[in-house]
C-alpha cells in the first residue's frame, strides 16, 4: 500500500518565489505583483515538496484572492481546497471583509465555495492598484466576490465612530460621507467645536485657507446658501465654529449622526477584553458614553477615529509633569489654565492685580498680549511671564521670516513687551510649590528662585491626550510624547522646534488595534506642533483607508507653512545667579 505524505500548510517567505513562480508558470497564471504580497501566500507541501499556493493582496479591508495553484497530477484530491479554506479563516482573523478574484477557468469551483459573480466594472477602486486588473488577467475573465463576514460577528452596516466634533472630527466625518462610509460623531460638549469655543476670543495666526477642510467646503457648497470666508482672512476661534462648524453640522446627513453631549469613557471589542486575541479582530468596537442626564449607553461601531483633542486636558505648573503641591487647592480661585478671556468674560478676574503666566508658547504670548492691553485700560493691573527655559527667544518664533505673517507678528509683539519692560520676565522657573501667603497673595515657589505678590497664576504651559478612553485597546504610542509610535520622531519637539512635520496618514495614525486611528491634536500626543491642515491631510487619509483606497490614503495632499527660521540668537536678561545666554530655535 502506498502511504501518501501528510500535507502541510505554512506562510510563504523569499525563499519560496522560485518554487512558487513554477507552480504558476505551469498552469498558465500571471506572476506579475505576486512576489511583493509574498507575505500573504499560504503554501502546501506534501513530503518536502511544493504542492499548492494561493494568495492575497490585501487593500484595506479588502482582499483580491490570486494565484491559486495546485501542482499537476494532484487535482481533485481536495489540498486546494484545504489551502484555501485555511487562506480565509487567515483573511478573516486578520480584518478582511470581503474578497475579490478574476478567473478565466475556475467560476464554476469558486461558486461552490460561496463566491458570487459581479460585473467586472464593479470591482473596488481599491483593487485597481493590482497588476491582475491593470491587465495581467485578461478583459474577458470572470469577476466574483465573497463577504467574509460571518453571523453575529462585525459588518458593513455598522458606523465608524468619530470621537469629537471639532474641526477634524467634522472633516473625517465629511470624507467618510463622500467615501460612502456611514458615521456616527459623538461630542461631549453641547456644541460642535466646544473646545474652540472656549477660546473663541483668540485670533488664529493661520488664514482660513489653512482652517477649511475641502471635503466640508465641497458639501456645504453643494447645499446652497454657505458661501466660503475670505483664504486669507485670519479668523477668531469661534469663526471657526459659527461660520463652518454650525452650518456643516446643520446639514441632514451630518445632523443624523451626530450626538451632542455624550461624553465618551471608554472603548473596548465587544465580548474581548485586552488580553484576548482570537477572533478579535471580527468583533465591533463597543463604546461606553455617557449623556447629559448622567445615563450610560452602548455604541457599536465597525471602526473608531479618536478626534477628541487634548485642550480638556492641560498640563500642570508643576515642572515634573505632576501638579506642585498647593496647586489643586489654588485652582479654582487662583489658577486659570490654556488662553482665559482677560479681556472680556474673565475680565474682573485680572483688571487691576498682578498676573502671573507661564508657558513659552503660542497660548503663553496670546494672554501676555491680552493681558498687556487690560493693564493699558485698567491702572494696576500687572502682568508677569516666566518660563521653563533661561530665555524666552523660542517663543518671539522667526518673525518677519514667518510664513505665517500673523504668527510672527504674535512672537514680535512679545517681543517688543519685553524690550520695553511691560512685563516682567523670570526664566529658568521650575515651579516646585505654590502656596497662600498671610497677605493673601500667591508664592510661586521655584527649584531656584521664589516668586511673591502674585494675584492670579495662568497656566499656558500645554496639554496632553486622555488615554484613559483606550485603555482596553491595543495602542501603540510614543513612549514620552504619547503620540502614535510612528508619528513621535516626526514631531518629537526635542528636535524639530522648527521647520515642518512632514505629511503623514493612515499608517503614521493606525495602532496594533485595526480599526482604531487617533487623529487631531490628539495624534501629537503632548507635541506642541499642530496644524489645523495637517488634521484635514490626516482625515482624508484615513477614510480613504477604511473605505480600502490605499492608493488615495497614502498619497501625501498637503504643504504646510514653514517658519523659515532656525536661528534668532536675541541676547536676554537672564534670571538672578543664572548665566547669560544666547538661543536658537533649534538649538
């Protein structure tokens, strides 16, 4: 009796092409683009000896299913069929949702095993990247397809959640509606663009052009009666809100989807807590939120774009990244955090009393400038500005040589504050404590220096992500910035204070969680180098990967403004005992 050798079925590596190009050469398949998705091929072998292959190019979540081949002389003995039926439990466990194929001899096989026939002209774009369909397979082979999907496991008519609905969370809700993607906007304020709105005072130093997201412009034109601001017009913050955010939320496909005051806590895989692995990538994100009246609900959603941004999230005076002590009992009646309103709603607060900020960026130098202008209106009222660092220069940014105009001019108005002695300058302030006096004023206590006599403290000094929400998700972050992984040496400000990030998407913002992106300010972790525009570069991307058009999700459609400037070298006044120095930006 002839004893048959046992079948074994393993990945396919480098090492295998040669085997794997004969196999197809001998019944007549095209090789073209098989070698680069090598990756995806799973081979048989019986006694040492290649026997079957078949692969998969993989788009998104889409799949074209190719090359499948079992050596002469052992059809009908049922190694293809466990080679592919092994090949789809992969493509399953492995995200994909449907599978695509072009056959000229097979149809009637492949129907058996569940596939449909579809014309050809209603193939994916996605698909069209592959050599099969770029005329390795001829005109006249047959199309079909095949929902991975199983019972009760993640499919297609699900949402993609979006968490926030400021500007970029609109923006990747508006290029999932163009991209057929339904979404579901959750936003814990009672307004779009809640977080702009608290400092909707603050004039942004990038033009609308930089502020206005296309595909958001392109449905709001398309809706008659919105017509588009001025490119280069600077806008307030609540601009933003009142003149785009508001009437795109307004339009009916936005409006169904969106969901005000529902406060996101935690996103997890339904049925799977962290740890667990198998199936996992078929199971919906489930959402906890919680609403207005203090209730909880339930979401599911097929994928999750995090937009919550970090502004709900401010980092604290204390210089080792924890609050000093004293500083949350001082926070209600002494401390304000971010960009206050000094000149309007939080006026009283700091009219005729000495302030003082801390923080060396955009948001330090908007409040110093506010604050400067209420001392001009309000005898009494003092402003002071410290910083981590001996010396300011790093805030006054390149000024003229600023290709953002308004921006540099933010940073020479410092500037000139400085020079004319408006306001007190302490660097080198490390803050250690803060506490009460018996006069009832404020100490700032430093590792080096201590400051007396203030009034208020104004904490402008950044913000960080909330990872709280995705703690039951496989993330995979910057270990300082926590921003995603592959983004932290893009924008890491240890090295790149100035210049541009360059342009990144979908695969800068995925995690190990497939399905799950961070977009936003969010995506930077605590990198302080955000760009509006970039966030709309980021949402193209993304939706174009979810809805498996990798070829439009990994082309780069953004040119940001540069500083221009990595030198300024502005001689300061440094702190008492502290060494004179001299500064660059990206020094």
């Amino acid at each position: 009796m002839t004893t048959i050798p046992a079948l074994s079925l393993r990945q396919a590596g480098p090492a295998d092409w040669s085997a794997i190009e004969t196999l197809l050469l001998a019944h007549g398949l095209p090789t073209q683009g098989a070698r680069e998705h090598l990756a995806h091929f799973l081979l048989a072998h019986q006694g040492g000896e290649l026997v079957a292959c078949a692969g998969i190019e993989r788009y998104g979540d889409l799949g074209l299913l190719r090359s499948v081949a079992v050596a002469p002389g052992l059809l009908r003995q049922g190694i293809g069929g466990s080679l592919l039926a092994t090949l789809l439990t992969q493509a399953r466990r492995r995200g994909l949702h449907r599978l695509y194929l072009l056959t000229t001899t097979a149809a009637a096989y492949f129907e058996r095993l569940g596939f449909q026939r579809l014309p050809r002209a209603d193939l994916p774009a996605a698909l069209q990247a592959s050599a099969e369909l770029r005329g390795a397979c001829p005109a006249s082979a047959t199309a079909m397809a095949l929902s991975l999907i199983e019972a009760g496991s993640m499919d297609d008519k699900l949402p993609v959640a979006v968490l926030g609905a400021g500007p970029v969370g609109l923006a990747a809700a508006a290029h999932l509606l163009e991209r057929g993607l339904r979404p579901l906007i959750l936003e814990a304020g009672s307004s779009v663009g809640a977080h702009l709105l608290d400092y909707g005072h603050v004039r942004l130093f990038s033009p609308w052009r930089f502020n206005l997201d296309a595909a958001m412009a392109r449905q709001l034109r398309a809706a008659g009666g919105w017509q588009a601001p001025p490119e280069e017009a600077l806008p307030l913050a609540r601009e933003v809100v009142e003149q785009v955010l508001r009437p795109y939320a307004a339009l009916p496909a936005v409006a169904a989807a969106l969901r005000l005051s529902t406060r996101v806590t935690a996103i997890s895989r339904e049925g799977f807590d962290k740890v667990k692995t198998a199936g996992r990538e078929q199971a919906p994100f489930l959402i906890r939120a919680r609403q207005a009246d203090g209730g909880e609900i339930e979401l599911r959603a097929r994928a999750v774009i995090d937009a919550t941004g970090t502004w709900g999230q401010p980092n604290p005076a204390g210089a080792n990244g924890l609050p000093a002590p004293g500083e949350s009992a001082l926070a209600a009646r002494r401390i304000a955090y971010g960009i206050p309103d000094v000149l309007g709603a939080a006026r009283e607060r700091y009219a005729g009393r000495r302030t003082l900020v801390v923080g060396a960026g955009h948001s330090a130098a908007n409040v110093l400038l506010d604050l400067a202008t209420l001392a001009e209106q309000v005898p009494g009222t003092r402003l002071a500005w410290a910083t981590r660092s001996p010396a300011p220069e790093r805030a006054f940014g390149g000024g003229a040589r600023d290709a953002l105009p308004a921006r540099g001019r933010l940073g020479s108005a410092l500037r000139a504050l400085r020079r004319d002695g408006r306001l007190e300058f302490f660097g080198g302030l490390r803050i250690t404590a803060l506490r009460e006096a018996a006069d009832g004023s404020m100490t700032v206590q430093g590792q080096d220096l201590t400051l007396d006599g203030f009034d208020q403290l104004i904490v402008a000094t950044g913000q960080r992500p909330d990872l709280g929400l995705t703690r039951e998700l496989r993330l995979k972050l910057d270990p300082w910035l926590e921003s995603t992984e592959a983004l932290g040496p893009l924008i890491d400000p240890n090295l790149h204070s100035c210049g541009t990030v360059r342009p990144h998407g979908h695969r800068e913002l995925a995690h190990p969680e497939p399905g799950f992106y961070t977009l936003g300010v969010k995506s930077y972790g605590r990198a302080p180098t955000f760009l509006m525009a970039t966030g709309f570069e980021q949402a193209r991307s993304v939706a174009a990967a979810l809805a498996g058009d990798l070829a439009a999700a990994d082309r780069v459609e953004l040119e940001l403004p540069q500083t221009g400037v990595c030198g300024i070298g502005i001689p300061v006044q440094p702190a008492a005992g502290a060494a004179a120095t001299r500064s660059a930006c990206c020094g």
